[in-house]
C-alpha cells in the first residue's frame, strides 16, 4: 500500500510508516506549497493513499467530485505526535483492506469510511 503525505503531516509519522514497510512519498520532501488538486492528482498518479490534516480535501472530494485513490484526514488535535503516528499506523493495519478509494476521517472518539462514490 502506498501512501501520500500532505505537508501538514509531522515527520514521526511518515517515519514510523516508512518503518513499517510502507512506501510513503512525503509532499514536504518533494514540492512544498504545492496546491491541493496537484496534490490529489500526484497521490492518483502513484496509486498512493493521501494522508492530510487538511479538511478541505473533504471539499474537493465530495463536492467538486475530484476522483481520488483514498484519502485519509487527521483529526487528531493536540494529541502528542507520537500518540497521533500510532493511532494512524494502527488504523492502516486495521483498517487496510477498506481505505482505498474511500474518504476515512480519524478523531479521537470516532473513526469513518465513506466508499467513494462515482
């Protein structure tokens, strides 16, 4: 499974995956700044996840209806960072055969998936 992390994501946690055997390319790493829909059309064009604290990718999913492989929005506010990495890595191996092509919201009390619809 590969994955896509928006800059908005700390380092521990696209360590920590990279560590787990997954193949995760890191926006900050490779075009800071860039916008959201080029972020969307990289992670199609690597067949990647998104990863991202960003709501507005909610936006571009589901009312601009932009296709996507999978988008994974951190909801995890003032958490500790290591906290957060374990909780995203758990939810991934719990959850791994689900996630593509859905749009998954990750808060403290509550986890979703929503299958994308075409």
């Amino acid at each position: 499974m590969n994955f896509l992390a928006d800059e908005n994501i700390e380092d521990e946690l696209v360590d920590l995956l990279r560590n787990n055997g997954y193949k995760v390319d890191y926006v900050l790493e490779m075009s800071p700044g860039v916008g959201d829909k080029e972020i969307i059309l990289h992670a199609n064009r690597s067949s990647s996840i998104l990863i991202t604290s960003d709501k507005d990718f909610g936006e571009l999913v589901f009312r601009q209806r932009l296709i996507h492989n999978g988008v994974i929005l951190i909801r995890l506010h003032g958490m500790p960072t290591e906290k957060k990495a374990e909780i995203v890595l758990n939810f991934v191996k719990d959850y791994g055969s689900k996630i593509q092509n859905s749009f998954s919201v990750i808060t403290k009390s509550n986890i979703r998936i929503r299958s994308q619809i075409n």
